[in-house]
C-alpha cells in the first residue's frame, strides 16, 4: 500500500533511458549503505494500519549524503531524496547509471511538489 505523488501537470516529462552499455558498476556509484526496514503501525491494538517493507540506498556525492527508497511492493521504482536538476549533474552520473540498472523508474524529490518521475526506461518495441 505504498503511496507516490503523481507527475504534476507542470513538471518535466520522465527523461526516457535505456539500460546502461556496460554491465558493471563504476565504484563511484555502488552505494556506501544498502538496508532493509519494515515500517508498520496497529490500530486500535490489532488492526493494521499501515505495513512498509523497503529497501535504503545511501551514498556520498560531493560531500553530500544521498538517500533513496525502493518499496517492495513496487520493486520497479525508486524514489531519490534528491532533485532532477542535482541528480542530473555530472558528479551523479555513476550514481545515476547504478539505479539505472536496477528500475525501471527513478522519481526524484521536487521543491514544493513531492516525489515526482524523472527517469523511465524505454522498452525497445520493435520486434
């Protein structure tokens, strides 16, 4: 039961991207920290009010420490704590190309809007 914002009508479209050439990560974009946490809440003692299970990635970028969320539930996506723009920037291309390989769709944090689509994998249609 895992809730995203949808794309505002305002914001960017999804930059389509294809799987990265190479198979291997560049070191620079392995993740320093990978968890796995569960977050869930009763109510009224025995109702299940709300059941998370997910995975965190953290890096270090420019002295900055990134974080990014994937919920098993929609295994395909992740949601970086980041903006477009930063994650766009050249320091945050190993990072980027190592998410890359792994979903499907990557939405980034937006001032003002939330976690929004910024990256979707284009899935070649021809035959």
């Amino acid at each position: 039961m895992t809730t995203h914002t949808p794309n505002a009508t305002n914001t960017p479209a999804p930059i389509p991207f294809t799987l990265p050439v190479s198979d291997t990560d560049d070191p620079l974009g392995v993740p320093t920290q990978i968890a796995h946490g569960c977050d869930y809440m009763f109510r009224d003692g025995d109702e299940l009010e709300f059941f998370y299970n997910f995975l965190s990635y953290q890096w270090t970028v420019d002295a900055r420490i990134v974080g990014a969320r994937c919920y098993l539930d929609d295994k395909d996506r992740v949601s970086v704590d980041v903006s477009r723009s930063v994650l766009s920037r050249d320091a945050f291309a190993p990072m980027l190309a190592f998410l890359q390989r792994r979903f499907v769709t990557i939405a980034t944090m937006e001032d003002d809007i939330g976690y929004v689509v910024g990256w979707e994998l284009q899935h070649n249609t021809s035959a």
